[in-house]
C-alpha cells in the first residue's frame, strides 16, 4: 500500500513524498486519513526539527509523518483487534501516547503514523492502550477538530481553586468570573463555546481580543443574548485596560486564560485576578525563556494561582465527543480556511502569518489554501464554489457536513 504524507526531515524541511508501508503486523489497523486540522504545534515542530523535544534526533535520516489533528476511517483490520474494529469506521485519537512514559507523539515522533498522509498504520500498543477511538459522526472535520478542543477543555481541566476549608479543586469556579484574554482565535472560540456550553459555566464571560476582525466573527457566532437566557452575561471587548476590566468584573476574575504567548498579555492576565484566581498560561510560547512579572505579594496574600497544560488525554477527547454529540458545542467555529495536501507544506509553515482561524487540510485532494470567506468571489468563476458558499450560508456561515461531503464528491 502507498501512502502520500508530508514527512519533517528537519528545520523548515518539509517534503510531500509517496512511500510504499509495510505489511501490516497483526495487531495494527490501516487507516486512510481523510482531514487533518494544522495546528500551530506542528508549525513550531516545523521551525524547531530535531530540537523540538518531541522529535527524534535522527529525523533527517528518518523522517516523521507530521499532523497529529486528523480524522480518519478503518480500511484494514489484522485479526487481533476484528471484533472491536470493522472497515469503515471514523476514528481520532489523542496524539501523546503517555502510556510509553516518554514524549512520543503521533505528529512528531513516527514514520508510519501522522494526520498529513492519505494511509497510515496505526501501531498494536496505540490500540492496546484504548488511544485509538472510534466516532459517531456525519462527517470527518469535526473529528479533527476534537484533538484541539479537547486541550482546551483540559485547561480548564487545571485551573485551581480552594474550598471553604483550603483544600483545592480544579476547574473553573462554578457561577464564577472567567476572562478570555486574546481569545478570538480558533482555540480561543472553542474555549467561549466550552465556556457558555460545558458542564461548568461561569456567570460573566468577557472575551477580549485587538483584532477587530476576529472580534467581530466570535460576536456573530456567540449571541451575547442568548447567553444572557442561559445565565452568563458575555461580553466582547478589545480593551487591553487593566482598570476597564476590573470595572467589568467587580474588583476582579475568577478564572483568567491567556491564549497569546505575550509577556504584556499575561501580566495583564495577574493584574485583573480576584482573591483565590486563577492565570492559565494556555499558549505554548517557542522560546524557551519566555518569562513575564507575576505578582507573588498575590500569591500568598490573595491566594493567588498560575496553571498551564499541553495535550490533553484519551478522557478530554471522550468529553469533548459526548458534548459533540449532545449538540452542546460546535468545533466548526474554529474553521476559516480549507485546502488539499498540495496545500499543507506553505500552510504549516507560514502559518502565523494566516489570518483567520483553524486551517483544515483533506488528505485526498489537490486545492490550495482557500478562505471560507471567498467562496462567494470564487464562485463567479466556478460553480464549486457557489455550491460551497451557499451550503456554509445556511450554517451560519460555518462549515458543515454537507459542505464537507460536496467538497470530497466534486473536488
């Protein structure tokens, strides 16, 4: 079986290549990977090679598929594992195989598995230790986007708090204050959604961000008074003020996430904490001295906390599957663009420089780059696109299975 998948052999050595795989050993599952979402990991991979702590240090010798947000559907089955697994069904997977006791991690560290490829091998242990799960969907991206948004659930996960008798928890404070700092990201969507949705929700939800654009988009997908009928006042902001936001939250947050690696954003983030708060760093920064002022009078004095997570776990992906499932929250607010694996090289590795949110690739076609946004323009010179533009229409503006299952019938 051939496979096509875009292998790092090193710093800014990224390679679409064809390989012939293996035969399978029994014990292992052939998967045909059909969407794979880029995330700014694997661009940080990309720019880091070999030193990038979860990358092998002989990847030029031996390159690894990279991807690790992707979708994917049984093809083959070995004996060992036929009656838990039948051709045809979706699965995901979340990509840090912890169980191995290192930082082996699909995306980064293999040569037969990764989301960047049309085929890949899914190894005996990786199902052996339940890693491998299987997806009751409609479509394929919203099973890419799961692996994202499980990590941020798993943030939330690892905010700390005490009890009326000192003793921690972890969460966000129910009926509590939270602010989003720069959070009109796709990440940051999520963590609105997870917010106004997830089976903790606090009373006031502020959201702040400086591009207007962004700002703009998460106000038409979150209705401040539809929260406002659920409970949480929510409110979009593009100040960076410290005394505006403590204006807004009464004297200060409960719960404050960080989701850009800014030194002024997190100190902004320690300066509107309220007693017993809480600062989540939750974006991963590429230097490794990043380092902001935190305030420690306010640690011992205002039981003051900082938390900060990477990944998430095999239990994140199954909450974010049942919230999926029970229609509590929708992945696609983090999708702007879509593209084919002709596309996935330039995307990764200019990705900081793309506006917008979440770039979704799909494995088995060739179509550059595209914004949801343009379709409409595009659809005046092909019929594609005016098909596309209106099935995302009638989804908010969103994408969709039907547009998902158009793109792959006539692209």
């Amino acid at each position: 079986m051939k496979t096509n998948a875009v292998r790092l052999y090193g710093e800014n050595d990224l390679r679409l290549e064809e390989f012939e795989l293996p035969e399978l050993k029994n014990g292992e599952i052939l998967i045909k990977i059909i969407s794979d979402s880029v995330c700014m990991s694997t661009y940080k991979t990309a720019k880091q090679g070999a030193k990038h702590i979860r990358v092998p240090d002989n990847v030029a010798e031996n390159p690894v598929i990279i991807g690790h947000e992707f979708c994917a559907e049984v093809v083959e089955v070995t004996d060992k594992w036929k009656d838990k697994f039948q051709v045809g069904d979706k699965v995901v997977m979340p990509p840090v195989l912890s169980y191995l006791g290192g930082m082996e991690t699909v995306g980064y560290t293999f040569s037969l598995i990764g989301g960047v490829s049309t085929y890949s091998i899914v190894y005996d242990h990786i199902i052996e230790n339940d890693y491998l799960i299987k997806l009751d969907s409609d479509c394929f991206f919203k099973g890419s986007l799961i692996e994202p948004a499980s990590c941020v659930i798993r943030g939330y996960k690892a905010n700390i708090h005490l009890d009326s008798h000192l003793m921690p928890y972890t969460n966000i404070k129910p009926n509590g204050k939270v602010a989003i700092l720069a959070g009109c990201g796709p990440m940051g969507l999520v963590a609105i959604d997870i917010a106004l949705h997830g089976d903790i929700k606090p009373s006031l939800l502020v959201v702040t961000d400086l591009d207007e654009q962004r700002l703009e988009r998460a106000k038409k997908i979150f209705d401040p008074e539809k929260a406002k009928q659920d409970g949480i006042t929510l409110i979009f902001s593009n100040t960076s003020q410290k005394e505006e936001l403590l204006k807004i939250s009464d004297g200060g947050f409960d719960d404050v996430f960080v989701y850009a690696p800014v030194p002024a954003v997190v100190e902004l983030a320690d300066s509107i904490l309220g007693f017993d708060g809480c600062l989540n760093f939750f974006a991963g920064p590429l230097d490794k001295n990043f380092s902001a002022n935190f305030n420690f009078y306010n640690v011992h004095y205002q039981n003051h906390h900082v938390a900060g997570t990477s990944g998430s776990t095999t239990e994140d992906m199954l909450d974010i599957v049942r919230l999926i499932g029970a229609k509590k929250i929708d992945p696609a607010v983090m999708i702007t663009h879509i593209g084919g694996i002709d596309a996935a090289i330039d995307t990764t590795l200019r990705l900081p420089e793309i506006p917008g949110g979440k770039k979704l690739i799909y494995t088995h076609i060739n179509l550059p780059l595209t914004a949801i946004s343009d379709f409409e323009m595009l659809g005046k010179q092909d019929k594609r696109f005016e098909a596309l533009d209106k099935l995302v229409k009638q989804n908010n503006g969103l994408w969709s299975a039907d547009a998902e299952k158009y793109l792959l019938s006539n692209f």
